[in-house]
C-alpha cells in the first residue's frame, strides 16, 4: 500500500522528531527475516527505548537531511531497518544482539557523535556496556570503600564486645 503525500509528509516529520533527540542511529538488512523474529526485535527495541522501524529509504534520507545522521544516506539502500536512541549504546546493542540470533539480520552501519561508523565499528559500539550497566558499576565502586569501612567497624565492635563477655566470665568465675 502506497502512501498519500499527507502520510509521507507524517512519517518523514515522526522519524525527524525521533532523530532530533538520538545520539545514535543504526541500519542494518532485514531480508527474509520471519515475521515472528521482527517482533521479537520490536519488542526488544521497546524495552531498550530504541526506536525500530521499517520505512522507506526516501523518507528517511528526507527526514536526516540536515543532521548529524545524514552522511548515512548513501548507506540506505535495500530493505533496511532503522534503530535510533537517545542511549548512545541501546540502537547498536539491540541490532548486534539480535544479528547474533538471528543471521538474516545484517548490521550495515550507524552514525554516533556524527561519525560514520561501518559494521565493525558499530559492533565495537554495542560491546560497551549500557548506561544503567555502568551506572551500577560506578554506584559499586563508589559503595566499596565505605562497605569496607562499616565491615571494619563491625569486626570491631565484634572483637570489642566479646572481650567484654569475656571478662564477665572470668570474673563470675573467680566470684
């Protein structure tokens, strides 16, 4: 089904909105894929907060002419899927991921930063970790001096509380 240009002028104005707010966008071939798989892929997309969509080249070329993401349009060709973010990790992630599990799902490139990235460099993209990951990580760096130190003052009140029962025997003992 053809869209009418009042459609065509929505979709580009969506992806433009979408793209406006990414950090990251990633496309990669999607033929012969089962449409059980790409649902999968969408719902792992949604619950990364990447915008996965199927369009068609032209518009999006239209919709990231003026960007960060526009030296990209001389990779939009085929049947491509497009991943954008606002996570500079979570586009690259999903598609990698999923590109494992799936063969027929080719990452072809992604722009991040306004850098072109070919197929490799978005797979050395995907293998960081994401935000809440380093978060966390951060987080238990941050905790581990002062669990260390309350660990201490513990093992201290330990010692200190039974040298004092300690002496309590003795001296019900010698009474």
């Amino acid at each position: 089904m053809s869209l009418n240009l009042e459609d065509k002028k929505a979709v580009v104005a969506e992806v433009a909105a979408q793209v406006a707010d990414a950090q990251t966008l990633v496309i990669a071939e999607y033929r012969g894929v089962s449409v059980s798989s790409m649902t999968k892929l969408r719902a792992k997309a949604r619950e990364q907060g990447v915008y996965l969509r199927v369009l068609k080249n032209t518009l999006v070329r239209r919709a990231v002419a003026d960007t960060q993401f526009a030296g990209l349009a001389e990779q939009m060709v085929g049947p491509l899927v497009y991943a954008a973010s606002t996570d500079p990790v979570a586009a690259a992630k999903v598609l990698c991921d999923f590109a494992k599990t799936d063969d027929k799902i080719v990452v072809k490139a992604g722009v991040y930063d306004g850098k072109l990235l070919d197929k490799a460099e978005v797979a050395q993209l995907a293998a960081i970790p994401g935000r809440e990951q380093l978060l966390a990580m951060l987080l238990g760096v941050m905790q581990a001096p002062v669990s260390g130190f309350v660990r201490a003052l513990a093992a201290l009140a330990e010692k200190q509380q039974g040298g004092a029962t300690e002496q309590a025997a003795e001296a019900t003992e010698a009474a």
